[in-house]
C-alpha cells in the first residue's frame, strides 16, 4: 500500500474494492476511501442509474472506477476480475447483501436461496475471482451481521438473513486460513444497525457513522485477528 504523509497521521492506503456500492453503507465506504486519497473500484448491478456515484466520480475523477457487478451473476463476476487485468487490491469489502423477512407461518425458500446467492457466495466468488488481484498483506471485510450469530439469535425469524450471514460467517473463518500465508486478514464485520434501504430506513446509525467505525478498526487489523467476528466498535462479537 501507499503511504501517506506523517502529517495526516493516515494509516497506509491503497486501491480499494466495494461490491453493492452504489448506495447505503457501500456509497459510504466508496465515499471515505476516495477522501482518504485511495483508489476505489465500485461494483454495482446498474452502473447507468447509479447517480450517488457518478457524482463522485465528478469530484474525483479517475481515483473512481465505476463496474458493473452482480455478484450473483457469474458471468458478471469473472467479466469484472478480467477487466481489472493485473490491478492490485489492497482491500476489499464485500459489502452487497440483501434482506428478506420469513417466519415458519409465512416462508419463502425462493427469497431463502437469493439470500444465499447475495450474502454468503457473492462474496466468496467475488473474493476467489480477485485471488489473483489481493496484494499479499491484503485485507477483506466480509460485512455480516449479529443477526447471523447463534449464540445471539433469541428472537428467531428471517431464516434467509440469518442463515446466509451464519455461512458468511462460517466462509470468513475458512478464507482466513487459506490465506494466512499470504498474510491477508480476513474478517467478518457487523456494521451496526445501520439506516439503509435495506433496513427500511429504521437504524440507530446513519452509514456515514457506520463507515467511520468500521474503518477505524480496519486500520488497526493484524493478522493475528484473521478470521474473527467483529463489532463496527472493534469488540469480538459471539459466534
């Protein structure tokens, strides 16, 4: 990664990857790393009517790399890993998810199974396309939820959301290992409850807020911390 001057006291950044960047808590982290002076690659399903983001791409110019991404798409996924060639990563955040709501009287396993396909294998094919891609040293956020840890679920439902952010889960802790000899750090974050499209508005962070939090905790990761389950506060949080 590049090194920013001893006057802003910034940790090291690079170039950076959000996937489901055209809005809520992805727009956010696009936004922050641009201000940090990195690089950032935006995947997004719908380039054209991505409008947070073009305007972005007027403040920053080039520094923003708009890219079509649906990371349920195969062929979407392995057309983006192409078209970056030979560009490095230094982090990349696999932040598109959706959520649905099922409960046992009302059960959906079509929106069960796109949960799956968006939450827990986007992100481990969109993170195994860009091996190639990840400095050595890198680092992936896979943004979860405590809503996918077992010991925390004492109110039940949203059997999509909950299931498919438990294998995210289970899927950080394997990359972890397979990547420890890279030395890249692999972590599953909650980023709070976050006021989003996906939240329907209700939350008790803005994604502003959210983002801040999470990164200042990326900053500090160590390879040590690999494969935890973590609090946007930076607290180890329950499998």
């Amino acid at each position: 990664m590049q090194e920013m001057s001893s006057e802003s006291g910034s940790p090291a950044i690079g170039t950076v990857l959000v996937t489901g960047a055209s809005r809520g808590i992805g727009l956010d982290f696009a936004r922050a790393w641009l201000e940090r002076g990195a690089q950032v690659i935006a995947g997004c399903r719908a380039p054209n009517s991505a409008s947070a983001l073009s305007n972005l791409m007027q403040e920053y110019g080039d520094r923003l790399r708009i890219m079509q991404l649906d990371v349920t798409d195969e062929r979407s996924v392995e057309t983006m890993a192409g078209a970056l060639g030979n560009q490095h990563i230094d982090l990349l955040i696999n932040n598109a998810g959706i959520l649905h709501v099922e409960t046992l009287d009302n059960m959906d396993f079509a929106s069960i199974l796109e949960q799956f396909k968006v939450n827990a294998l986007g992100a481990l094919h969109v993170t195994r396309a860009l091996l190639s891609n990840l400095r050595d040293g890198a680092k992936i956020i896979n943004i979860t939820s405590r809503m996918g840890s077992l010991d925390d679920n004492t109110s039940g439902g949203y059997y999509g959301y909950r299931m498919s952010k438990a294998a995210l889960n289970m899927a950080t802790r394997s990359m972890a290992v397979d990547l420890k000899s890279r030395g890249i750090v692999v972590v599953a974050m909650h980023p709070g409850m976050v006021q989003t499209d996906l939240t329907r508005g209700f939350g008790m962070l803005t994604p502003a807020e959210s983002v801040a939090g999470m990164n200042q905790v990326i900053d500090k990761l160590t390879i040590e911390q690999s494969g935890l389950f973590l609090h946007y506060q930076g607290t180890t949080l329950p499998w």
